[in-house]
C-alpha cells in the first residue's frame, strides 16, 4: 500500500510520517522505515523523516511526544521532529480546530525539511466513522466522500487497512504504541462512533459494515469529483466580478441541474471570503431566484450577504460602468454576492 501511495506520488524523495504514537501511525512509522533501511522505493532514491505534534490538550502530552520521537528514531526515521502547537478556540469544534492546528505544523514541518509527501495513517475504520458521522449531521456528497488518499501532499496510504492489521504490525515489530484516552471519551461524538455505533452495526447487521462504508466514500469521491468539476467551470463562464462583489445571472442559474446550482452558488459565497453554506442556507439563497422584484438579503456563513437584483434595476441604474464605458445591455436579473464588510486592506 505504502510503495503504491509514494509511486502515485511520483516517488517524492523526501518523505515525513505524522505520527502521534498510536497504533495506526506507529504502524506506518514501522513500513516506511523499511523504505528508509532500502533507501529506495522500486529503485528511486528515498528518504523517511518523521513529525510528532504535541497538541497540548492532554496532561502529559510532551512526555508522549518525547517517547514516541525516541521509538522513531530507533526506527531509523530521520529527522525526526516534535512540534507543539496551540489549539485555537474555533466555532468548528475542538477536533476541527485540533486538526487545523496539527496539519499547519505538518505543512510547516514538509516546508523546512524539503519533503514532497507526508503519510498520515487513516485506517479504513477512520473512513468509515468518517461517513457514519456524515450520516448523522445530514451531510453533503463531498462530507459523505470521507477522506481523500491523496491531498495535496497529504498521503493515505492506509485507508484499505483494518485497525486490527495496524495493531498486528506493531505486535509483529515488538512496538508499544500509545492508546490515546480521548478515542474512548464518550463526549466525543467520533469516539462514540468508534466504541459503541459501528460494533453494534456489525452485530446487528453482519461483518463486512466497516468495509461498504468506505466502499461508499470511494465511490462518492468520483461523483463529487465530477461535479466539482462542473460546477467550476460553470461559475468561471457565469461570474461576473464588481469590485468586491460577484454576480451570477438568474436566467443561466435557473437552466442549471440543481446539483450543479447549489455548487456555483457555494462558490461565488467562497469567492466573496465565506465558507461553506449549510444546507439550508444554500436553500435560502436559491430560492431568491424564484422571488419577484428586488429580495434579500439572505446572510451566508463568513459575514456574506445574498440578494437579487431584478432586471428593471439593473434597466433603470443604466448601461455604464463607474469608468463611464458603455455595458451590454442586461437581459435578465441576477444573484448577487457581497461581503458584509470591507476586506481589510
């Protein structure tokens, strides 16, 4: 899986393992390091670092980063580095804003030792919580995707491996990984998932849940890739940039398959500095398509506001621009996108 992962990833010769002392990234740690003694993947030149990030949120977290540091560089990994970072109170959740913080270190840690990919441990049990949580939330086509093999320089390399195969490596390698206390803390939603709803799936529905779960998230993966796809190039044609606002026309957002609509309408909130709408508030900004005369504003995440000009506005404020050269005369209202506030300059 590993030799697969770096071959994909056009054999960087520099790689880092982001290992947190758990059994999954240990057990990475420990096939990568057999690259490292190689010093070649399928004959191209390799090298294998590693990155320990201390997150702070736990008592003792220094000592367990020290520890597992030590157990990598026993492994022959090189450098190997622990950066501690500060986790930031976000509105996204303590394990949005723990993950934010870890992969900023990783990308930092990528930067100053020159690596091309850094391989993160993801089992194909973490991909399958990942889409029952999914699930649970209501979430989209791309929430339902799960986790990507590849991002980026971000290398998964173990998502088609069970956590009982990570635990068997270390157990084969004679390591002693760190049991993180929080996969077990029922207050988290993620540990719940792990300890109590996916056994009771398999129980109650027979082996093999786990394994269609992330069967799905694969197949989503192509379908949200593929109108992803669609939808850029969609709001490319149909943008159209004022200043700090962007517009998009009615009549061409009202021909567009919905899939597709709400996707362009994400967009354009995206490029005016918002972030991804809920579901119901992409419901909310499309149905000002279907309202007379002027409408709005609808408020977007991000400090973005969504309202509809109508084409007699847009007829009566005349056909030239601030510069004075003339416009196109407009055939149809449109859908406008603002930022509540002026950028910082």
């Amino acid at each position: 899986m590993l030799q697969d992962a770096l071959a994909g990833a056009g054999y960087p010769e520099r790689v880092l393992v982001a290992c947190s002392g758990g059994p999954d990234s240990l057990a990475l740690a420990a096939v990568a390091a057999y690259f490292a003694r190689r010093g070649h993947v399928d004959g191209r030149p390799v090298s294998v670092g590693a990155v320990v990030v201390d997150h702070q949120l736990q008592p003792g977290s220094a000592a367990v980063a020290a520890a597992t540091a030590a157990t990598l560089q026993e492994l022959g990994l090189s450098p190997v580095q622990v950066r501690t970072v500060d986790v930031a109170a976000t509105g996204m959740g303590p394990e949005a804003a723990a993950r934010d913080a870890r992969h900023a270190a990783l990308e930092a840690a990528a930067d100053d030792t020159g690596a091309g990919a850094i391989l993160l441990g993801h089992t194909l049990d973490d991909q399958a919580e990942q889409v029952l949580l999914g699930l649970a939330r209501g979430s989209g086509t791309r929430s339902l995707a799960g986790m990507r093999p590849v991002r980026g320089r971000l290398l998964r390399p173990f998502l088609g491996l069970r956590r009982a195969d990570t635990l068997a490596i270390c157990d084969a390698e004679d390591l002693d990984p760190w049991h993180d206390p929080s996969n077990t803390d029922p207050s988290f939603a993620r540990s719940r998932t792990r300890v109590e709803v996916l056994p009771m799936l398999e129980e109650k529905l027979g082996p093999g849940v786990a394994e269609s779960l992330a069967r799905t998230a694969a197949i989503l993966q192509l379908d949200a890739d593929y109108l992803d796809d669609v939808a850029n190039g969609t709001y490319l044609r149909l943008r159209e940039q004022d200043g700090a606002a962007v517009s998009l026309p009615e009549e061409a957002l009202r021909d567009l398959a919905p899939a597709v609509r709400f996707r362009v309408i994400a967009k354009a909130a995206a490029a005016v500095g918002g972030v991804q709408p809920s579901y119901q508030r992409l419901l909310a900004a499309e149905a000002l398509l279907r309202r007379q005369g002027s409408a709005g504003p609808v408020e977007l995440p991000g400090g973005v506001s969504a309202y509809r000009i109508p084409l007699a506005q847009l007829l009566a404020e005349g056909q030239s621009g601030p510069d004075g050269v003339p416009r196109e005369a407009a055939r149809c209202g449109k859908l406008v996108f603002r930022p509540q506030k002026p950028p910082n300059i």
